[in-house]
C-alpha cells in the first residue's frame, strides 16, 4: 500500500516486536532509527573521553558506535544484512570487554573469569541464530556476563569507593528503566501505540547508549577523573 503506515506481518505474529509501525522509505521506522544515533554519540563520547588502557577505550567506543549503526540499519532500510549488523551490534561493546577481561586473565589467574567469559561466548553464539524476539534477553544476558568481567576488572584488589557506587547505582537504575522501557513500548505491551512519534524503544536506545557510558567510566580510568 503506497503511502501506508502498516505493521509487519513478522513483528505482529511474534507479539515481541518493537511496537513502532514500518513506513515506507528510507527510514523505515523514524524514532527507532533516528535515537539509534544515541549509540553513535556515545561511543564517540567515551573515545574522546579517553582513559586507560587506551586502546581498550577506543575499542569499546567503536563497538558501541557500531552498535548504533547497525541499530539505525535494521530499523532504517532493513533487511538480512541490517538485522546482522543489529544483532552482532548488541554483541560488540560486550566482546570488548571481555577481550580486556581475557587479557586479565593472563595475569590474574581468576577463574570466575574464564566462567563469565564462557557463558558471554556462549550467549553470543546464540543471539546471532536466535529471532528477533528473544535477542533482547540472549543480549541482556550477554551484557550483564560482560559487565561481570568489568566489574571483576576494575576493582580486582579493593573496596568499591563510594564515589564508584554513586556510579554503580546510578548505572543500575539507568539500565532497569532501559529494560522497563522495551518492554513495556513492544508490540502488544500497555503502551505500544505503533502510529506515535514518540517509541518508548526509542527511549531504550537513549538510555541503553547512556548505560554504556556509565559502564564505560567505570571501567576506564579517564586522565582528569578520580573515582577513588
């Protein structure tokens, strides 16, 4: 139908989707797309930011800029490839991390890591088969392994600082109202309305992209910030 506004097919049978209605054109859905610049912003963010290892930094910058890229392709023009790019998006900032972690490991001979590190690997594996109705768990469950691993890295011989647990929690509370958000703004969730400008997936992207870089900060030590 030229000119329509309908909802895919998929989407609707799976019930899991993300509740914004597919349009013709290019942006394919607008406020999915256009907030999947929030992941942009923030990885150029953390790699300006700097900090140490510094090329563990930059790493993490991209993978998360790659994140929003692949965010705006699946939701802009679709397809196979987007839907890739998507899912292997969700993978990339984590698989930074647990790089940096498996570097650690080297030295520290912790085996929790090699466990962490397992099961990212292993919930990596999955997401890029899985449909897009459950990559949101596999990549939630991928995240928080890696967040895991960045937890065990930065603080592997002291007490959490109170000014790293303000981070921590604040961090936390930023990610619960993320989930909340996707879940709530799917298809078929209470406040799904697929024709509105405003997607609360949008505001997943917007708080997701600001999680990674509350994550980031605690993980990387930047030259002009003292967490300690």
């Amino acid at each position: 139908m030229t000119g329509a506004i309908t909802v895919a097919a998929s989407v609707v049978a799976q019930g899991l989707g993300d509740c914004e209605a597919v349009r013709e054109g290019v942006l394919a859905q607008p406020a999915s797309a256009l907030s999947s610049l929030a992941f942009v912003a923030a990885g150029l963010w953390i790699i300006a930011r700097g900090g140490t290892p510094r090329r563990a930094v930059t790493a993490f910058g991209i993978a998360v800029s790659l994140e929003g890229l692949g965010s705006l392709a699946y939701h802009g023009p679709g397809g196979l490839l987007a839907k890739l790019a998507h899912d292997l998006g969700l993978i990339a900032p984590s698989a930074v991390l647990i790089g940096v972690a498996a570097g650690a490991l080297a030295r520290s001979h912790a085996p929790v890591l090699w466990v962490a590190g397992g099961l990212t690997a292993i919930s990596g594996a999955v997401l890029v088969g899985v449909q897009t109705s459950t990559n949101l768990l596999v990549g939630m469950g991928f995240l928080a392994a890696a967040a895991a691993c960045a937890f065990l890295l930065r603080t592997p011989h002291s007490h959490v600082t109170r000014p790293e647990a303000r981070l921590l929690l604040t961090g936390g509370v930023v990610s619960v109202l993320a989930l909340a958000a996707n879940i709530l703004g799917r298809t078929g969730g209470p406040v799904c309305s697929p024709a509105s400008i405003f997607q609360l997936h949008a505001v997943w992207h917007a708080l997701a992209a600001v999680a990674l870089t509350l994550l980031a900060r605690f993980v990387f030590h930047a030259p002009d910030e003292n967490l300690r």
